[in-house]
C-alpha cells in the first residue's frame, strides 16, 4: 500500500499530527514554516504562459502560411497539428493545469522542509506530478516526428536524408513511446518507490532526446552546405535551420535540471525548474518546426505582414513629406513652383534682361522652324487619313 492510499484510514488525531511534522529535516538554522513559506509559483506560471503563448502564436502562424499564402497542407503540418492539438489540450489544458494545480494547490515551489509529510502525499501534489512526468512523452513523438517529416520532402531526392529522416522517425517512436508508456503504467503515484523511477527515467528520457535533437539540427546543416545555392541562399538556409539550436540548449538544460533534482532532497523546490524545462523545450520545438513558415510568411508579398508594412511605411513617409512641406520658407516655395513651371532658358530671361535682344530673335527662329515643320507635315497627314489641307479662305 503507498503512503497516499495508507493517509486515508489514518485518524483525524494522527493526521494532524503529521500535518505538524515537516517531510525532511530542515538544514541547520532553519524553522519549517508551514504558513507562509517562500515558494516559487509564480515563477512558474508566468514563465509556462508566456513561453505557451510564443509557441501559440507561432503556430497561428504556420497555419496562416499554409492555409492562405501557400494553401497546401503536408504530412509535416498533420503532425505538428496534432502536437499543438495536444499541446494546447493536453499540455496547455493539464500539463499546464497540472503545474498550476501542482503549485498553487498542492505546495510544488515550496521547499520540502515546508511541507509536511500529510501535505507532501495529499492527492493535491502527488497526481499533477504523475501527470506531469508521463505526458511529455508521448508530446514529443508527434512533434519530433514532424522534422523529420518536413526534412523528407524538403530534401526529397537526398538519400541519405531520407535514410536518416525514417531512422529517426523509428527513434523517437519507440524510444517516447515505451518511456511514456512505462511512466503511465509503472511510475504510478500508487506505487511506493514511483518518485525513484520517475527521476531514473526522466533522466535517461532527457538524455536520449537531446541525441535526437542533435541529429535533427545536422540533418539540414549538412544537406544545405552540400547543395549548389549561391552564397546568400545558403547562409539564409542555414540561419533558418540552425533555429534548431534552440531546443538542443532546452534539452541540455532540462538534463541539467534533472540531475539536481536527484542529487537534492529538496524535491518540491527543485522540480519547477524540471517543469518549465519540459515547457520550455516542447515550446522551442513548435518555435523551431514553425521557422520556415514565418520566414515564408515575412517574404511573400501579398501576406499580412508586408501589407503591415507597406501601410506603415507609406504613412510615415505621408507624415514626413507634410511636416518638410510645411516648413519650407515663402522664397523657396517660390523657387519650386518656378522650377516646375519654366524651362531653364525661361529663367535664364528673367535673371538675364540684358540678353533679352538675343532671346526673342532665338524665339522667332525656333517658331520659324516650327512653322517648317507643319507645312512637310501636313501633306504627309492629309495623304495618310485621306482628307484634304484646308485653304486659308477655310480658315
């Protein structure tokens, strides 16, 4: 029988003689405050929601991209749906819930010496950490197997990406799979020893997804520098792949975190960072299976975005153009209006009378010329529209 299921035949006099006894000796010098004690819950939320809502509107994204600027959806974009579709149900709506739960309701974030031990097995704590510990796994399959996915049909006729690609696809889903499976089953709250197991198959978990990560980071680096591109198109793929990166620094730093975890007895305290390291690298993942949509997105030119910009950028350059406008002097008002009105030998006869002799006799010649020009014109005109010059009597 697990020490949650044994609190429920204890008497109302021995549970509250556990509620007074803290589940670990607190270090030297300290009190165990079961009142108000220091906690980290809202470190915890805030961070889980803001890196929940980056990843959301990520997604939006991709699927705007898809839907309206390339209308057509791939085998890449059915998995990464279902991942959002489980994170946003299951992660944003129980795991989220869970650590939310978990810390505001069952004493996560508080130091373990501040818990007592009929707190530290209440249902309150244990079940969001069951809950918290087995669901990532099974997130994880759908939204690693969505690079490997795109990776297929972005790299089509490279074999050895192909080979790889399908390699990996197998990975991940054996390896989340049976860690998934084995947390739901085995590491149950139930169980006497499931913290133990938990931390031992968190680990390894960690560890096995950040070789994935890594291989799903190379993949495109080494298939993009092998390509003909010019220079500029490769580095701009290869900045556009390296996003990975991202979720290769979450992993290592969920390891990090689990190892601490484990070495430390303050589980409670320690285990929010576990937590908002899950968030943060299946946020990372859906930031980085969604770059090449943004990217498309900010250059396609009949997308929001640059209809955003064109729109800003044609009023501040209406606001500009008005304030310079306004705050140009009477003279040179003047000046410009003359400019646009006049041709330079036009002003030339108003700055320089003493020439004025010589510009009307250039006056007559060029009307001179002008008239010339009408009289070969005229005959031409009259034989091709077939009409007849008029007389001057006409006239």
């Amino acid at each position: 029988m697990s020490t949650a299921a044994y609190l429920k035949y204890l008497s109302e006099e021995e549970r509250a003689a556990l509620m007074s006894v803290p589940s670990i000796p607190p270090p030297a010098g300290t009190t165990p405050n079961f009142v108000d004690p220091p906690d980290r819950a809202s470190l915890q939320v805030k961070t889980s929601s803001a890196l929940l809502g980056v990843a959301l509107l990520f997604f939006l994204n991709r699927i705007y991209v898809k839907a309206c600027l390339v209308r057509r959806f791939q085998w890449d974009d059915a998995t990464l749906l279902l991942t959002m579709a489980r994170f946003l149900m299951a992660s944003s709506l129980v795991y989220h819930a869970a650590c939310t739960w978990a810390v505001m309701k069952g004493n996560m974030g508080r130091h373990l010496w501040d818990i007592s031990v009929f707190q530290a097995n209440a249902p309150n704590l244990v079940i969001p950490s069951y809950v918290m510990f087995f669901l990532p796994s099974f997130i994880f399959v759908f939204l690693k197997a969505s690079f490997f996915l795109l990776y297929m049909q972005t790299f089509l006729l490279v074999q050895w990406v192909r080979i790889w690609s399908i390699a990996g696809l197998i990975y991940i889903t054996a390896v989340h799979s049976i860690i998934g499976i084995y947390a739901l089953i085995i590491a149950s709250p139930y169980n006497t020893a499931w913290s133990t197991e938990a931390e031992k198959t968190g680990v390894a978990g960690a560890i096995l997804g950040l070789l994935v990560d890594i291989v799903i980071l190379v993949i495109p680096i080494v298939a993009v520098s092998r390509t003909k591109l010019t220079r500029k198109k490769k580095l701009g793929a290869l900045a556009l792949f390296t996003t990975g990166a991202l979720a290769c620094l979450c992993a290592a730093f969920s390891i990090d975190v689990r190892v601490h975890m484990r070495q430390s007895r303050d589980k409670t305290w320690k285990n929010v960072m576990v937590n908002l390291a899950n968030i943060a690298e299946i946020s990372a993942g859906i930031i980085c299976a969604s770059a090449p949509a943004t990217a498309y997105g900010f250059k396609n030119t009949k997308s929001i975005y640059r209809r955003l910009y064109r729109s800003t950028r044609n009023f501040h350059n209406s606001v500009f153009s008005t304030r310079n406008s306004s705050g140009v002097d009477g003279s040179a008002r003047n000046t410009l209006i003359i400019s646009r009105q006049y041709s330079p030998v036009d002003m030339m006869k108003s700055t320089d009378k003493k020439y004025d002799m010589y510009f009307k006799e250039a006056d007559k010649i060029m009307m001179a010329s002008d008239l010339e020009k009408n009289e070969i014109q005229a005959p031409q005109l009259a034989k091709v529209t077939g009409t007849k010059r008029p007389s001057p009597n006409m006239i």
